[in-house]
C-alpha cells in the first residue's frame, strides 16, 4: 500500500494546525488504499503546543520539536532530510500550516501523482488573496527573478514529492535557502495543478514586503552563477550603449554589480554546516496517539 507522509512547519500557529489536520483529514478519506503519516516541525515556537488530537485518516502524526527557531525555509529543509533518512513512504507532501495551502487541493495532487507516479507535482500558483498592491509587487518579484535566473518560478512550498525527488533534494546546500529554487534547479521535470492561494485560517496574512524581498532574494540566490552571467551580460551590454547614452548608465551598471554581491551574501546562507549539523537542532520527537 502507498505511504505518503504531510510535512508541515508550525511557528505558534497551533490553533491553524489544528483546523488544518481536521480539513486535510477529511478531504483524504476518498484514498482507501493509501496510508496517510503527518510530520509537523515545530520551529522553536514560544507558544505552548497545545494537546493535538490524531484525525482518523492518519496512521501516525509526529510532533519535532526544534531547540532553535531557524525559520519556514530551514524546517521545510530539515523535515526533508528527516524523513528521507529515517522514514518509508513513497510521496512527502509539503504545505503550510496556516490555510493558505488549501487542504481541498491535496486530493488534486494526489490524483495527478497517481496517473503518473513518476513525477512529482508541484501546485503552480494561478491566483492569490492578497490585495492589488501586493499582488503588483508579487508578479515585480517573478519578473525580475526570471530576468536574473531565466526560470519562471511560479510555485512555492506546496508540492508532493516522489522518493526519488526527495533523495536528490534533501543533502542539496540551496534547499536550506529555498525549496521551489531548489526544485527548478535540481529536478529536470515534474508536473503542475492550477492552485488558488487561500486566505489564513485566523489572523492576517504574514507575508510582508520585507519578507517578500527575502523571498525574491533567496530564490534568485539558488542560481547565483546564472545571475553572476546574465549580470555581466548587461553590464558588457550597459557598456556599449555608454557611449550613447553618455555616463547615465554608470548607475545602472553600479546597481547591477551590488547586486551580485548582496545575491552571494545571501547565499551564504547555504552553508554546509547547517546540512550536517541539523540533527543536532532537534529537541525531542513526540507521537500523537490520542
């Protein structure tokens, strides 16, 4: 019987968890003959994790507790690695805590892996809930990151994974800075679904501007060799037009090189260390029984 196990990293979001397991339990009940495991990472939270009940569906829901906070992009990171390293499954769905990663769609991502189990899929974003503004500066974010990678990156965390994808992404330095750039870089085909971005079970929305540049940032610096060529492309090119345009593209051609150096700070941030020493991060495992 196919396993798949649900990873999902929590920041004191407990009570978003707890409508998320009911509504994912229920939309997985169709899958008879799948067996249904959840990993939930909680990232250091200041929040007490409250008593969280097994749905039905699942065969086991597993609770890591991590001694540091390290942020979305890192659990996500060292969940994979966990469970490659200490779990059976065929497929790892990943998706937030929150409702913004619509429970309703996981039954499409499991239908799609099912007529083609040799693929993963990822759920390609086609609409979200954010307001005019935001979404401006979102599809800002996907241009510029297609001008500097020259991939059009237009997913993020919500996916399921087959084994095979998730044995060449989980010792991968980039998965520690960003799941989707790590996805388009290192795995040469997957499958999409149409998803429609949800709303926040409770609260407003966490994506800030700030966090939106991390995010843009830390995409594009998964590809830092690819910007590194495009940008001295533009500045070659910037260059030649100097002599047309007079010294007013000096500032363009400063801007871009800055650029590149802020691309491989971030990169930094992809530090081996974090790979090898991640199991010492974690606090303790609990199994939800009740």
């Amino acid at each position: 019987m196919r396993k798949i196990i649900i990873l999902i990293p929590v920041y004191n979001d407990w009570e978003s968890l707890s409508k998320l397991l009911i509504e994912v339990n229920e939309n997985i009940k169709i899958f008879s003959d799948i067996n249904f495991e959840c990993l939930i990472i909680n990232d250091a939270s200041t929040i007490q994790p409250p008593k969280l009940i097994k749905p039905s569906k699942f065969e086991s829901v597993e609770l890591l507790n991590m001694k540091e906070n390290k942020g979305h992009a890192r659990c996500n990171a060292f969940g994979i690695r966990y469970i490659f390293r200490n779990k059976k499954f065929d497929n790892l769905i990943l998706m937030d805590g929150d409702g913004e990663d619509r429970p309703q769609e996981i039954k499409i991502l499991v239908e799609k892996i099912k007529e083609n189990p040799n693929f993963s899929v990822v759920a390609k974003r086609i609409k979200r809930s954010e307001g005019f503004i935001f979404q401006s500066l979102y599809q800002m974010h996907k241009l510029i990151t297609f001008i500097f990678t020259g991939h059009n990156i237009n997913f993020g965390n919500y996916s399921i994974l087959i084994r095979s994808d998730v044995e060449k992404l989980h010792s991968k330095a980039s998965l520690w800075s960003s799941f989707s750039g790590s996805v388009k870089k290192n795995l040469k085909s997957f499958n999409e679904i149409n998803s429609i971005r949800g709303i926040r079970y409770f609260g407003p929305s966490q994506m800030s501007l700030l966090k939106l540049i991390i995010h843009s940032l830390s995409i594009i610096a998964v590809f830092k060799y690819n910007v590194f060529l495009r940008s001295t492309i533009m500045v070659i090119a910037l260059a030649y037009l100097s002599s047309y345009l007079g010294n007013f593209t000096i500032f363009y051609q400063v801007s871009i090189v800055l650029f590149n150096l802020l691309i491989f700070t971030i990169s930094l941030r992809e530090q081996k260390k974090d790979l090898l020493n991640s199991d010492n991060n974690l606090d303790n495992i609990k199994k939800i029984t009740h």
